[in-house]
C-alpha cells in the first residue's frame, strides 16, 4: 500500500518513540512528522529506514521461524528497505522476484527473477518461507496466486505476508478492477494505485479485502490461517493496516503417516 494516506490533512505532527526494532535487532528511534504511522513511522537505524508493517512481519518471522537465515525463502516484489533488505543481506537462500511483464518469465531482469506470482516458473515444494508485502491487493486472481505460492512450499512451509484488510467490509474480497479477454482493464471502483518499486506509475489496486479473507486464503489452498494484528509500541508497530497473515501448509495423511 502506498506511504501516502489520501486522509492526510497536512497539518503539524510529530511522534518519537524509543524501543527495539525486530529488523535492525537493536535499539532504535521511531520517528514520524505524517499522522499516517503504516506509513511514516520509520526506524531512523535499518537500512534505509523501516515502517511499521515491514516491522511486524519481521517480529512474527523471527517468532515463527527463529532459524530464517538458514532456509529457503521467495520474497515477490521486494523493497529495498527494511526486512526487505535484511532478508537479502542475510539469508543465503533467498530469492527476490518482481514481475516483468515483457521480459521471459524465470530469467534474471536487474537482479532479480521474473516471477508472475499468478502462474510461477518455480518446482514444487521448494521453499521453506514465502513473503510478500502489500502485493496481494495488486494481483488480478488472488485464488491463482495462493494457490501457486502454496505450491511452491515445503509441506509444513509458511507464507507470511501483509495486506490491508478493511474492518468495515465483511466481505472476504470485492473486485475494484478486473482484466477484459483483450487484456484492457475494466474499472469497477474509481482507480486507486500505491507505491510500486519498480515503476513509478504505481500498483493499481484490485480488490478489497475484508474481515473474512482468512476463510478464502484456506478455501483457496490447504493453508492454516491465522490473523496477527498488533498495537506494539516497544517495536514500532503503530497505526491501521498492522495486520500480519501467516499460513502454513499442511502436512498431508501419507507424509504424516511415514513422518
């Protein structure tokens, strides 16, 4: 989502929090002069600053998967901040993937794998931890993905990612936008874009979700779903949008009988 709130009045303010940031693994300032912390309350010691949804995903990682480092890990659409940047640096089997329409689907493009998370070029269960950070709401079919991310983990593998989920819309997922067989795209709500790292034009948001979307990501693929929501100040996580979804997938009958 973008770091811009359209709510944004402008006016005067200004938060300085103490804590420890679950990124930098130290202790830091949390620093914000825009009243929309998800996407100014920054950590002035990561690598190229953090924010507080970059922040949560890496406390509940850490939490639920303390060895990280020493796994396989895809991230789609990586900043180049934060856990972003930490997950890179620090683990040697990662893969950053963005989604380079013109160019062949697999190959490296600027360093990272030309990946469409909708339909990836990626073995079976190869990963032990998927990521993706406000990607999902930019996705044209949320199914195909989940079910493609699913695939491509480890049984008992994980996929933590963030998204923002409207506590008013008690619908699991309403379409804003959806591709024509030309492949054009049909508006349904006025257009809404967030920041996109690899083109400045921005994301364009396609759907909205809502309080039930833990029910769909479990209907869509064999995941066990939680919801992590916080307001935790100690580590800079502050603000709407906290929420963190971690599904892992399920050990099937046969790999539990013979485990």
């Amino acid at each position: 989502m973008s770091d811009d709130h359209p709510k944004d009045s402008g006016a005067k303010y200004h938060i300085e929090i103490l804590g420890y940031c679950p990124i930098c693994e130290r202790s830091a300032r949390f620093v914000s002069n825009n009243i929309w912390l998800r996407g100014a309350l920054t950590c002035l010691t990561c690598e190229n600053g953090s924010v507080p949804r970059e922040r949560a995903l890496a406390h509940v990682l850490n939490r639920v998967a303390p060895d990280w480092r020493k796994l396989r890990i895809h991230e789609s659409s990586p900043a180049t901040r934060g856990i972003s940047a930490k997950l890179r640096r620090e683990c040697a089997g990662y893969t950053g993937s963005h989604f380079f329409p013109d160019s062949p689907m697999g190959e490296q493009v600027g360093g990272y794998r030309n990946e469409n998370l909708e339909a990836q070029t990626f073995e079976d269960g190869i990963f032990d931890i998927v990521v993706t950070l406000d990607v999902f709401e930019h996705v044209f079919q949320p199914g195909a993905m989940i079910k493609e991310i699913h695939r491509t983990l480890k049984p008992g593998g994980i996929y933590l990612c963030t998204f923002p989920i409207r506590a008013g819309q008690v619908e699991s997922h309403k379409p804003r936008a959806r591709l024509r067989p030309d492949g054009s795209v049909e508006h349904l709500e006025k257009p809404e874009y967030h920041g996109n790292p690899i083109n400045e034009e921005g994301a364009l948001v396609t759907w909205d979700y809502g309080y039930t979307i833990h029910q769909m990501l479990s209907y869509w693929a064999d995941f066990d779903v939680e919801i992590l929501r916080f307001s935790k100040q100690s580590i800079g996580v502050l603000g709407e949008y906290t929420d963190v979804v971690l599904c892992t997938k399920r050990w099937s009958e046969s790999v539990l009988k013979h485990a």
